[in-house]
C-alpha cells in the first residue's frame, strides 16, 4: 500500500536513460516535455534514415537542442548499429565526445529496426572496439525468430545472443533495455557490474490484461510487449531494490494516434509529457517511495560514468487529468492513461 503520509517528494533533478524523439515536427513537438523533467536523454537512433555516422549524429544533435532553445537539457547520443559499422566508427564515436553508446537492434525487432543487426557475429570487431574504449551497447533484448512465442522472446534473446556474447566480451558494458520478465531481472541481478538493465514506468505499472481490457487497447502495445504479473512484479522489486544496476529508462516513443489506431498499429507508449508522475505513483504503490531518487538520478549517470546533476524537482501528492490528446507537429498524439488521474504532479 502506498505511504499516504508522503505528500511531496524533491528529487535530485533525473535522467532518462532511453528515449524516442524521433525528428521534424513531431520531434519540435515532444523534446519540450522531456527537457521539463529531465536533464539529459539518451537519444535513440532509429530514425527512418538511421543514424550510423557521427556527422549524423551531430546534425541530429542539433535538430534536438534547437528544439528547446532556452533550456539546459543535454541530449546523448547514440548510432545504430548495422552488419557494416567498423571498429573506426567506434573510435570515431568515442573521440566526438558526445555520442553515449550504441545501440543493438535485431533486424525486425521494433520501429525502424529493418536495417539493424542480421546477426551478432557480423559486429564482433565493432563490440570489441567498443570494449576497448569503454562505450556502452545498448540492447534491445528480443529474438526475431517468428516460432518464439512473442512473450518468450525476451527470455530467448538472453539464452541464446546476450549471454554467449558476454562469455566474447565479458568487459563490454552492456544496457539490457526496457526489460520485461523475471528472467531479465535475474539474469542482469546475477551478472557482473557491467551490465545494466533500464524499466519503464508503464512495465512497472501494467501487466498484459491491460492490452485486452474492455476490447484491444493500442495504446497499451509496445515491444517488448506488457508481461504476465509476475513478471511487473519482479520489475517492481527489481526497481525498487536499492541495486544500482536498474535505473530509469522511459522508452517513451511518440507515434501519431492515427498510426497507433490503425489495422496494423504501431508499437509504442507516449510517457514523456508525464513520465516522472508515473514512476512516483509506481514507487508509491510498492511503498518505496524513498528509493525513487537513486533509480531516476543517480545510478543511470554513475554507470555511464556522468556527473550526477546538481539541480532538482519537485512532486506533490495531487490528482490531476491527464490530456485527452497532445500536439505531434500536425497530428495529435494519445498519452499513456490519457483522461485518466494521475495521483503525483510535479511543480
């Protein structure tokens, strides 16, 4: 049950280890919500055109920071990882010093993942240029195999790719993202200290009925797909264990309400506008109010060897509706829970 007597909470300002902006109007659109909260986002790379080079990197950089123009929120980086990156791109990327990672996609494993990885092998000299200069993989943890059954995906992708490729590269530090089962949770709990898990704040708060509850719910699909209640439950354990290997990632992804209402919609949640609202009630309701800070402020920055932020926020216990639909450029976009209450707000 939730402390009903904590009715405000001032957090060391957080960071949002995994985010989906994407680019143009829609990106003008969503940066302003996570610069509100946040002070630094790791920005993911799979744009139409991905982003594999560092003057892309930059140019997309600069579409971001113009979008927010009289803030200080900092966008970190990442390429996309293809069959063809070469261990000169890797150094390349670290020597820049504002690309943060680079991420694993299976190839059809997610929104624009068409062009990633056909097979794990084909960047070995990339993850060991990356080993060897300290940049992060981060990883989309799900096989693409049609005969893995949707919900196994994950739990596969761990037997089969992540933990032969750790045994290749057992110092590669390695982000296992948005992670959705129990067995992700033991796994990374059981790894050594360079590996890392991200939760979002909707895998903390929902189990798989809420896609199906009073008819198909597409704004509740997202990949990796909501899991059995067993597994938010070890979400919220893991979460709110105090363990620095888990810290907050929202994979926020902004998707129009017509491309989310449609016969084959697309997969992702809109949390941004509201992300740290979400994470409160989260943490509320497993009465761990107290170890919301650490998860959201300081272990992501620890792992990724970045100074924790001197600024702060602030949340108060206050229900408030969430909007019915917000602006994407010319389209609108449906929030998670939106008109719905929700029970935290920040100042």
């Amino acid at each position: 049950m939730p402390n009903s007597t904590t009715q405000q909470i001032t957090l060391t300002r957080p960071d949002d280890f995994h985010l989906h902006v994407r680019e143009g109007d829609a990106l003008k659109s969503v940066v302003p919500h996570t610069a509100k909260q946040f002070a630094r986002a790791i920005i993911m790379p799979n744009l139409a055109n991905p982003v594999t080079t560092v003057e892309h990197a930059s140019v997309y950089r600069d579409e971001v920071l113009k979008a927010v123009p009289n803030s200080d929120f900092q966008p970190l980086m990442t390429l996309y990882l293809t069959d063809n990156i070469t261990a000169e791109t890797i150094i390349e990327a670290k020597a820049c010093g504002f690309i943060h990672a680079l991420k694993l996609y299976p190839a059809g494993a997610t929104t624009n993942s068409d062009k990633g990885v056909t097979d794990i092998r084909n960047i070995y000299p990339a993850l060991e240029a990356m080993q060897k200069v300290g940049l992060p993989l981060l990883v989309h943890g799900e096989v693409t195999d049609p005969a893995i059954d949707i919900f196994d995906r994950e739990q596969v992708f761990i037997e089969t790719i992540l933990e032969p490729l750790i045994t290749q590269f057992p110092d590669l530090k390695i982000v296992l993202e948005h992670i959705t089962t129990k067995d992700a949770v033991d796994f990374v709990s059981s790894a050594s200290n360079n590996i890392a898990a991200t939760v979002t704040a909707h895998h903390l708060l929902m189990n798989r009925n809420a896609i199906f509850t009073g008819g198909i719910r597409p704004h509740h699909y997202c990949l990796p797909v909501l899991k059995r209640e067993t597994h938010r439950q070890a979400l919220i354990k893991a979460a709110t264990s105090g363990n620095p290997k888990f810290f907050l990632g929202t994979d926020s992804a902004p998707h129009s309400q017509t491309a989310k209402e449609s016969a084959c919609g697309c997969a992702g949640m809109y949390t941004a506008y509201h992300a740290m609202e979400l994470y409160a009630e989260a943490f509320d309701k497993a009465d761990a109010l107290d170890k919301l800070e650490a998860f959201a402020s300081f272990y992501g920055a620890d792992f990724y060897g970045l100074p924790r932020n001197s600024s702060s926020i602030t949340l108060n216990r206050e229900n408030w509706k969430i909007p019915e639909s917000l602006q994407l450029g010319k389209e609108k976009i449906i929030p998670l829970r939106a008109s719905e209450l929700c029970e935290w707000k920040m100042e």
